[in-house]
C-alpha cells in the first residue's frame, strides 16, 4: 500500500526525531523540517529529505505552502513543538486545502496551551492541581510571600525558545521572598508573563502522565498510563527514563477533563503524587504534540502514532490500541547518563542501582542501530563540551 507522506515538523528535537523513527517502522515517507541543521536528529536516516526554516513563525507556513504542490496526495502534518502547533492552527484553514492534520480547535488550544487559562478553569472546575498565583505586578508578590509556601516553582505562561535559553529548564524554584522579587524582575524585564506555584513534594517517579489521542471526531481512541524514574534536569525537567504503569486514578482524571470539552488530537496531562498527602496533582497539559517519550506508548505495543497518521489519512485505525501493562521502559540515554550523574553526586544513586533501573529496557528516544548517526553526533558534540568546560577549568586555576 502507498502511503501518503508525513512531515514531522521540528524534527531537531528528541521528539521529533522518534517521530521520524517511528512512522519509517510503518513505511511511511517521512518529511523533516526543522530550524538548526546542525542538530543530532538532522543527522537521521529516517527521513527521505530535510527543509530547514524557522518552525516558530510565518517562515513555517510559506515552507509548507512551497511543499504543497511536490506531492500527489495529501502529507499528514506533525508537529513536534508547540509553536508549531500554533502556526498550523492560525492557518488551518489555509493549510488545510493542501494537508491533513488533527489538532485541537483554536479555542481548545488556547485553554491548554496557556498555562494562565488552563490553571483557571481546573480551579473553577475542581481538579486537582498546587496552589496557583498570577503575578502581574511586583506588589502581586507579597500576597504568594505572605502565603509562606516556599519553595514556589515559576514558569512562563507559555513555555517559548527565550525561555529555555535563559533559565535552561522548564521551571526555575525559588526558596524565599528574595529569591522570588529577583526571578520575577528577570523575568518582568524580559517581557515574560509568569505563573507561581506551589512545590509539590515527591521524588522524579512521582510524576505520572497519561498519553492519549482521541480521532477526528472527537472519540477516545488510545490512552496510555505511565510514569518518570528520572529526569533531567533533575526534580524539574524533561523525562530521560520511564516505565509503563497502570494508574487508574491518573486515567480517570485525565478522562474526566477531556470529557467536559470536545476535544481531538493527541496531548498528554501530567500528574504529581504529593508524597505528603497522597493525592495528585495536575502539573500541565500538553496537547496538539507528541511528549519525549512518545515512543515508549510504542514499545508496549500501543500504536498511538500510526493511529494519528492513518485517522487524518482517512485510513481505518489499528485495532491493538489497548494498553498491556506489561510495564516496558524507555529512555534518552545520553540525558540520562547526566541525569545518573547528578543523582550520584549527590550520593542518591549509585551504579549498581543504574543498571538495575535499566532492567525491562524496551525503547531508547537518541541510541539506535538502525540509525546510529544521530547518538554519535551527541557523542560528538558532549565530547567537545567537555573539552570546553576542562580548559576553562584549567584557565581559572592557572589565573588564580
């Protein structure tokens, strides 16, 4: 059967490369467009050709409207970030002439993917999540002091590329009221809007989500529970080994906050389990997007991607979307040798304890011998890193 290409958009990403990996396994053509061609992933062979333009912006719609006409049939669109999800969703109706997608509608988009929204409607609808402030104003932070609820997490209200490359993680902690006036003027500065939260206590394997994608027509069609064992960075950071578990709780609520809208495409809820209390607490959406270890739902057997490619394809779904249970692992090998790293410095994790972790090892998102050249481009890359940070060692010491 001739299959209609797929373009995975952001393919310089550790999603967007399992993408890549991942719809090949099912001979499906696959696209690349990503912004640095100089990233590891570009490196793939996954991928039957690269375009190379800015995903974040108008540059994103002009590639994929020159594209358009290279191709007989329809190309399924696959976003790996969110600002590309928000550029085909301001163009959907341009875009949609030429290509076959699923996302969220517009409305939907800007309740989950503006932290901001999201935290005001689980408030207003009684879903669990840590105690939330809106800060707009430096006088806005007295009230969250007074509170005295430190260590309080700030993150932006929509995750952007300046953002990362200013504080390198998702979320940066403060622990007193000095340190939260600094962050916020940083961040004030910068034209960042931010939300405060309530730290919930609890260790990386605390953090459980549920994957899911529902079809075009608004029906569940898989859903996947499962958990962190470590992330890097380490307590506020991107997954680098999970495992497959069953947690129906998680399940129910994710079920339950899908349940109240009308909602398609794929996402995932992440979940913290307060080791204090017991109970969980919702974390963040992240919807219209695969997460980093989208290929772990892959490696139990459960074929969210190809269902997503053949639902906007208009081909009949598979029939094996149930999940197992039968408890795989995945991980992202060299963020998680940091991760390993850090944890023993700190005299958290010792190797025998590593190794054993890596027991039921079934996926890995950057190490693969089918398409080797991108985890030797990372060794490539750490390797010279390295040098780096010795011989600016070696320079401080002789100045000194």
């Amino acid at each position: 059967m001739n299959r209609s290409p797929a373009i995975v958009i952001k393919l310089d990403s550790l999603t967007g490369l399992d993408i890549a990996r991942i719809l090949r396994s099912y001979k499906v053509p696959v696209i690349g467009i990503a912004d640095d061609p100089a990233h590891f992933s570009c490196k793939t062979n996954a991928c039957m050709e690269i375009h190379y333009t800015n995903t974040s912006d108008g540059n994103l719609l002009r590639t994929l409207m020159s594209l358009a006409p290279k191709w007989k049939s329809r190309c399924v669109l696959v976003p790996c970030s969110d600002e590309s999800v928000r550029v085909i969703s301001d163009n959907r109706a341009e875009l949609g002439e030429f290509y076959n997608f699923v996302i969220p509608d517009g409305v939907l988009l800007d309740l989950y993917m503006n932290k901001v929204n999201f935290y005001k409607y689980a408030q207003q609808n009684g879903f669990p999540i840590p105690a939330t402030f809106y800060p707009v104003n430096k006088s806005d932070l007295k009230e969250i002091s007074d509170r005295n609820l430190f260590p309080y997490i700030i993150k932006p209200v929509k995750r952007t590329e300046n953002w990362l490359r200013r504080f390198n993680k998702k979320v940066v902690e403060v622990t007193d009221s000095e340190h939260l006036s600094r962050v916020f003027d940083m961040c004030s500065a910068a034209g960042e809007d931010v939300i405060v939260q309530e730290w919930i206590d609890g260790r990386d394997s605390d953090l459980y989500s549920c994957i899911f994608y529902y079809d075009k027509d608004c029906n569940r069609a898989v859903t996947f529970t499962s958990r962190k064992l470590r992330q890097w960075h380490i307590e506020n950071g991107d997954a680098c080994l999970a495992e497959e578990c069953r947690n129906d709780e998680v399940l129910n609520i994710t079920m339950d906050l899908l349940s109240r809208v009308r909602f398609k495409g794929i996402g995932s809820v992440e979940f913290k389990l307060d080791s204090a209390t017991g109970g969980y607490f919702i974390i963040e959406p992240n919807i219209g997007r695969p997460v980093s270890r989208i290929s772990l739902v892959e490696a139990a057997g459960v074929p969210i991607i190809y269902t997503m490619y053949c639902d906007a394809s208009g081909l009949p779904l598979p029939s094996n979307r149930g999940q197992r249970y039968t408890g795989v692992k995945w991980i992202a090998l060299y963020l998680d040798l940091r991760s390993a790293w850090a944890y023993f410095s700190e005299g958290k994790l010792t190797l025998r304890d590593w190794l054993k972790s890596l027991s039921g090892l079934k996926s890995c998102a950057d190490f693969s011998m089918r398409d080797p050249l991108p985890f030797m481009a990372i060794l490539y890359i750490g390797f010279f890193v390295l040098l780096k940070k010795i011989w600016y060692a070696l320079a401080g010491s002789s100045g000194g």
